[in-house]
C-alpha cells in the first residue's frame, strides 16, 4: 500500500483552533465592570482603550496588566478594585474560551487517520498549556512547542524545525494551519512546509500592530490554502494527499 504523502498537522493555538481573541475581550470587559463597581473612576470605553495600550506595549499575555493599568491611571494600585478585576476576568476567561466549530470533530479524524499532531503557538508554556487543558485537548498533540520552550517567535525556523523532528517528517509530508500570516504562513513556507492560512482566526486584533498590515496580506497571498472554516482542513489534505500520490 502506496504511504501516504502527508503525515502531520502543525497548528498554532490561538486564533486557530481556539477563539482567543473573543475569549480575551470578553475577559478584559468583565474585569473593567468589575473595576468600575467597586469604584474605579474611569468609564468602561476608556478603560478598555487604555488596557489595550499596555498589552501593545508590553504583549498580550502580560500578568500585572491590572496592576501597571492602576498604577498609571487610577494613581494607585487599590488592591480592593484589583482584586475585583481579577476574580472577574478570570471567570469570563474560563466561560468564554471555546474550540472554533468544527474543531473537535477534525482534530478527532486526524487523529483516527494516524496523521501526527503538534502545536507550534507563541503563547508562554504554561499559558498555552492552560488553554489546552480547558478545552480539552491535553492529550491530543504528539508535542506542543512555546515560546519558553524555544526562546523565539515565528516566523523563526527553530520551532517549526523542532516539530518535525519529533514528528518524525519531511517538511513536504506537514501541513501548516495559523491565522498570522507573517508568523505562520511565511515561516512555515520558507521551510518547504505546506501551508494553510485560517482566515477565520485573522481579525482586528486591538493588540496587534496593524502599521504592517501590507505585510501581512503580502505573506497571506503567500499561502497555499486559505480556509474560511476549520472542517475544510480535511478537503485540504484529501487534495495534497491525492496530488501526492499522483506525482
């Protein structure tokens, strides 16, 4: 019986197989109403622009969001209000992080089909690993790479590298899945990966630096495969695997 040309599926977590974007907002707004009840003098559009400035600067996984927000805006880090916002956040955080449709249902037939799996995310370890165990998906990788785990971001080849070593592949026998184009459509390509862009993921992130906007839709047209729904991962790999074979 002829291998099959592709055996593994890289994806990044994050705005790929999870909504982290709505998940994050609808946290951040929980914890600013929380805020102003128990007495922050700020409105909650403000307050939500000015939190957005310091995930800007500092990245969006910074911890002492609430804290550096207080201190610069409120004069004062009132660990009343604080505390409020952190017991907020964090119960909208776990009620809002969902799997995109879909995703259970392919991820549950890549793994029947024997194809190999990895995540490849630029999320901290322990963050990433957070939102794999909320969603249930602890035990569905073969390996899962961060930022701590490599000490760089894509569109660096190291992590990428990393995965198909232990993934055992070629990087013509992987797929690469991710919504950041210049990150996971341009380092994946630049390795020989094949590459699928989740168009679905690529939204007006408030923390995103959109000056390289041009950027982004360059390296985007660079991808082999768009996708506007999760499930059509399957059709993408029913045509790589038949053009393989035929090759």
């Amino acid at each position: 019986m002829q291998q099959r040309p592709i055996r593994a599926v890289i994806f990044d977590l994050d705005n790929t197989l999870t909504d982290f974007l709505k998940a994050k907002d609808d946290a951040i707004r929980a914890a600013i109403d929380a805020m102003i009840d128990a007495g922050l003098p700020l409105d909650a559009a403000t307050a939500h622009q000015r939190l957005y400035e310091i995930y800007r600067r500092e990245g969006i996984e910074y911890q002492k969001v609430f804290n550096r927000f207080l201190q610069t805006f409120a004069g004062e880090v009132d660990d009343r209000i604080l505390a409020a916002a952190v017991v907020a956040y964090r119960r909208a955080r776990d009620g809002s992080l969902v799997l995109y449709p879909h995703a259970k249902m392919v991820l549950n037939r890549l793994l029947r089909d024997g194809y190999g799996l990895a995540v490849v995310s630029d999320a901290p370890r322990f963050e990433a690993w957070l939102r794999l165990c909320s969603l249930g998906l602890q035990h569905t990788f073969d390996r899962v790479f961060t930022y701590d785990d490599t000490g760089v971001r894509k569109p660096d080849p190291l992590p990428f590298n990393l995965a198909l070593r232990d993934l055992g592949v070629s990087p013509r026998e992987a797929v690469m899945i991710g919504d950041w184009p210049t990150r996971d459509i341009r380092g994946a390509k630049d390795l020989g990966l094949h590459t699928v862009w989740a168009r679905y993921g690529d939204k007006a992130v408030p923390y995103k630096d959109r000056s390289g906007a041009a950027a982004e839709e360059l390296a985007a047209a660079e991808a082999e495969f768009v996708i506007d729904d999760l499930a059509q991962l399957l059709e993408v790999l029913d045509r790589l695997n038949a053009a393989g074979r035929e090759s």
